[in-house]
C-alpha cells in the first residue's frame, strides 16, 4: 500500500471514530429529563407567610388568642433566644415561627396534627421544633421561674372563700 492510502484509512478512521462520540453524545442528551421546577413550594411558603401574617401577627388582639401572648412581648422573647443562642432561625422554620407554634400548642392544648395542619408542617416537623422551643426555655428557668414561697398571700388569706380549705391543710 502506498502512502496516500494509508493516510486516507486514518482520516476515514478518524472520521468515523468522531463521528460515533459525537453520535454516543448526541443520544446522552436527548435522554435527560428535565429539571423539577419547584413552584409549588413556592406556593406553599407563601401560605404558610400568608397564615402568619393573618391569623397570628394581624393585631394584638389575634396574637392574644393564638398565643395567649401580645405582639410586643412576643418579639421579644424571640429576640431574648437569639440573644442568648438558644434558639436560631433554620432553613425551614424562623424562631417566631418556631415559638408561635410552640405557644399555640402550649396554650389550646392542641395536637401535633393540628398544628401540622394549621401552620403547613408535618407533625414530624412539629414535634421536633416543639421540644427545641422546650428545651430552649428550660435554659431560661432560672431567670423565667421562681421558687414558691411557703407563705399564704394575704389575697387569699383574707378570702372568705378560700380561707376556710387553708386552715385544714395548716393543721393537718
């Protein structure tokens, strides 16, 4: 074989060769799904902002009697967990979304689920920031609770009604 043909076998080969890669690459490409768009999570935040700004922060009025608790002091005791880095904002839940859930449970007595349910989460979700939020205020019992005294109030002591069932529990 001369030369010329030998170089020629190369270019075809060469050619050929290209031409699959080029081929294996083509089909690699067809076969990708696209991407998941994720707008209904979109959707979601924005009702569980939405569910917020309603029927918690909307007044002091609706704050009180979801949370038992006023706007004002509420933003503070948050403020006084990041103060004192008991509690922090997560990629999920912020701490007054945190503490709100905390408090409503607290304070209606309501289930896990139904919290789940009224502020979007699941009760997995709710359980977990439940006894973070638990723990977290377990850290401020000694500045939050104090020690009872062993002392009759004079409120009650002076009381007609109540009185009388004190008076059995000195002497017995």
């Amino acid at each position: 074989m001369d030369r010329k043909i030998k170089m020629l076998i190369y270019v075809v080969a060469a050619q050929w060769f290209i031409n699959m890669i080029t081929l294996v690459v083509q089909s690699r490409k067809r076969k990708r799904r696209e991407a998941i768009t994720y707008a209904p999570i979109d959707e979601r935040d924005r009702m569980r902002r939405g569910y917020f700004d309603n029927k918690i922060w909307k007044n002091d009025t609706t704050c009180v009697n979801m949370l038992r608790l006023r706007r004002e002091p509420f933003f503070r005791f948050c403020q006084l967990f990041r103060d004192r880095n008991l509690l922090n904002d997560t990629i999920h839940l912020t701490v007054e979304q945190q503490l709100a859930m905390f408090l409503h449970t607290v304070g209606h007595n309501i289930r896990n689920r139904v919290i789940g349910a009224n502020f979007g989460r699941s009760g997995e979700v709710v359980s977990h920031y439940f006894k973070r939020v638990l723990h977290a205020i377990g850290e401020l019992r000694d500045d939050l609770i104090r020690k009872p005294s062993l002392e009759t109030q004079t409120k009650i002591e002076g009381n007609y009604r109540w009185d009388p069932y004190f008076k059995v529990c000195e002497t017995e």
